[in-house]
C-alpha cells in the first residue's frame, strides 16, 4: 500500500465521503495503491500522556489505533481529508494525531497533504492543525492544504476550483514520492 487515505469526517456520505473517493479514484488512475481509511468505524481513546511509549516505544492503551498504526508505518504518503468544526480539526482527528507520539521519528519523509472542507470559517486553523502534524513527524509537506466550500451532503461537487486544486495536489504528491524514492526529480509543470 502506497497511499494512506485518512477520512475524519463523522457523518456518513458527507462532502468527506465524496471527496475522499474522488482523490482514492485520481491516485489509482495514476497506478498508485490506495488504502482508505474512515477514522470514525475506529475506536481511538485519547492520548493519556502516561509517557510509557517513552520507555516501551509503544502505546499502552488497547484500542484500534494499533491497527491505524500499523497502517501510517506501512504508507508512503498519507492524506488527511477531515470537516472543519468550530474552526479546527474534529475531536477524532484530534485523538488520532495525538496517539501517533508512540512513534515520533518513524514517519519521517513520508508525504503529507491535507483537504479541509467546512462551510465557510476557519479552514487555515484546520490546515495548520494537520500540517504541525506532519512536521512534527518530519514528514514532507509540498502542498499549502487545500480548503473546500461546502455545508450540507453534496455541496463540495460546486467547489471545481477546489476539485481542479485536488488533482494538481494528486500530482505534486505523485512527483514527491518519486522524488523521495530517487526516481525522477520532476514531472515538469503539473497540470
Ligand atoms: C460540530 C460542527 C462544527 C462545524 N464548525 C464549522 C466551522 O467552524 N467552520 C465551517 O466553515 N464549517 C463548520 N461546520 C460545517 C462542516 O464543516 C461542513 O458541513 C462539512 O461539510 C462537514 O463535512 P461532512 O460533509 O463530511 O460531514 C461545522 C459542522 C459541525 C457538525
């Protein structure tokens, strides 16, 4: 598996939904594997800051995210697609990045991008939320985050700018991975 998809949306068939299958369907077009993930059909407690990862370099509480975390170290590139709420990143997204300090140091230079789609306010906070995320990680960030206008189900598919801005963030993410892995060093102009 290449691309770790991370949906953090609690609605079900919301603009998350949708989007996430459109950016899964735009890298598996280009050949890459995809695993998609919906972190709400996860049980992930949050992070209790005992500090016994520091000394057993693992999480002690027994919940799913040990199955997510098996995940993040498997993928190349991971990206979160998460709603905006209260001008931030949701509770279960929150937890979940909190519960990756068990393995700081072991997603370096793995790509991150980041779509955040609310209503109106609040989306730079979200991006920033998730992008101190990856450089905590030392992860790769080569795209700025891209925020997406919509409110109830279906709203996002009239966001085509934000739809082209997806699949010019597919492509630079395509292009940081074979850059990373020592393949080419460009794909020329992106699309
Ligand atoms: C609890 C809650 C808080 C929200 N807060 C914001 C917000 O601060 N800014 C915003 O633009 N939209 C906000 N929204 C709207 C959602 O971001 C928007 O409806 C988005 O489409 C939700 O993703 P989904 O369709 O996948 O559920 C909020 C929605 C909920 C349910």
């Amino acid at each position: 598996m290449v691309v770790l998809i991370v949906n953090s949306s609690p609605r079900v068939g919301g603009n998350c939904d949708l989007i996430t299958d459109f950016i899964a369907s735009r890298f598996e077009r280009e050949g890459l594997r995809v695993d998609v993930v919906k972190l709400r059909e996860f049980r992930i407690s949050p992070c209790m800051g005992c500090r016994e990862c520091l000394v057993r370099a693992s999480c002690i509480i027994n919940d799913d995210m040990k199955v997510l975390i098996e995940k993040l170290l498997k993928c190349r590139a991971l990206i979160i697609v998460t709603p905006v709420y209260f001008n931030n990143v949701p509770s279960i997204l929150k937890a979940f990045i909190d519960r990756t300090w068990c393995i700081r140091g072991r997603l370096r230079n793995k790509v991150g991008a980041v779509v955040v789609i609310g209503r109106r306010y609040g989306h730079e906070l979200a991006i920033n939320a998730v992008i101190s995320f990856y450089l905590k990680h030392d992860m790769i960030v080569g795209t700025r985050g891209i925020a997406l206008y919509a409110y109830e189900k279906g709203d996002v598919v009239n966001d085509r700018e934000g739809l082209k801005d997806i699949e010019r963030m597919v492509y630079r993410v395509i292009e940081l991975l074979r850059i990373v892995e020592g393949g080419i060093t460009s794909l020329g102009n992106l699309r």
